[in-house]
C-alpha cells in the first residue's frame, strides 16, 4: 500500500512539472522591449565611452561634473525598472499606440509604480523621445519621479530625471539630474 502511494506521488509531481510551462514560452513580450533596448544602449556605452555632463539639483542646490566612467546600469536603473514586460503587469496597462508612438498607461485602479510609457519613434522604428512616470506611495514615502531621454539616429543624447520624495512627517525633497551625452 505504502508503494502505491509513493507511486502515485511521484505521477501526479512528473505530471505537473511536465505540464509546466518551457521558461521560453512564460517570458513572453506583451509591450515594447524597453529594458533590451536600453541594455543594447548600455552595452555601446561600454565599449565605446562618452563622457557626461551632469547636473544634479536637489532642493535648490546645483551640482555640475563632467564624468568619464559611467556605470550606466546604475545611472539609468530607474529607466531600466520601467520595463512593463514583467508578470505583474501582463495585464494592468492599457495600449495607446498608434503610428509612431508607443504609449502605455497603467489602467484605473491597478497598483503598480510605472503609471506612464510613452515613446516617440523615428522613422527608423528606433525610439527618438521617451517620457515615463512613476509614482509609489505606502505608509512611509510618497515618490513621484517624470524621466526623459532623447535620442538621435537612436542612440541617447539627453536623459533627465525630475522627482520629488516625500518622507512621512518630513518637508518634500526636490530633486532634478540632466544627463548630456557628449561627443568624443
């Protein structure tokens, strides 16, 4: 009896992993691949340098540099983490396109931090103009941030981020970074 049991434990977990999904078919695409095509930007990045001049205003206070080694994974993680191709998203945003634009837009009463995605293709199909607007609020903090990048022949020139953080019981911090890529 103690076999049979065992048996038939071991049929029904074969038959459910056999039944299970190939991760190929799972990840499947269901808005544009911003986060592949901004890791391709990345990758170009790293084998053939820019260097940057960045200025930073938080709460007033300005900042200029001119840097040389970027991590662009790091300087663009919040572009990176508004790719909408995630599980969790598969069906929260409604479709706005049309010809040359992508436009995405998180659907009443869905809870997730990218409200907005919205490109401007060229007439390549490459994007030439990006907006994305995120918000996240929970019991602590209150973030709201508006990112840009612009492109030309479907590389990045600009990129800017505006947002303001709200700590609980706390003024509001106000915070700008415009990004310009500079030819070598």
């Amino acid at each position: 009896m103690l076999l049979f049991r065992v048996s038939l434990l071991l049929l029904t977990i074969v038959s459910f992993l056999a039944c299970k999904p190939d991760k190929n078919e799972s990840a499947q695409v269901n808005f544009y691949p911003w986060e592949k095509y901004l890791t391709s930007q990345i990758d170009s990045l790293a084998k053939h340098p820019h260097s940057v001049n960045k200025t930073i205003l938080l709460d007033g206070q300005k900042e200029v540099k001119q840097l040389v080694n970027i991590d662009w994974k790091q300087e663009w993680a919040m572009f990176l983490h508004a790719d909408l191709n995630k599980p969790a998203a598969t069906s929260s945003y409604d479709n706005l396109s049309e010809e040359g634009i992508i436009w995405y837009s998180l659907k009443a009463g869905e809870k997730l931090a990218v409200k907005k995605l919205y490109i401007q293709m060229d007439a390549f199909d490459r994007p030439a103009k990006v907006e994305i607007i995120m918000e996240e609020k929970n019991f602590l903090f209150e973030t709201k941030k508006k990112l840009h990048m612009n492109f030309a022949e479907g590389k990045v020139q600009t990129y800017s981020i505006d947002g303001t953080q709200q700590m609980r019981w706390m003024s509001p911090t106000h915070y700008q970074l415009l990004g310009v890529l500079l030819p070598k």
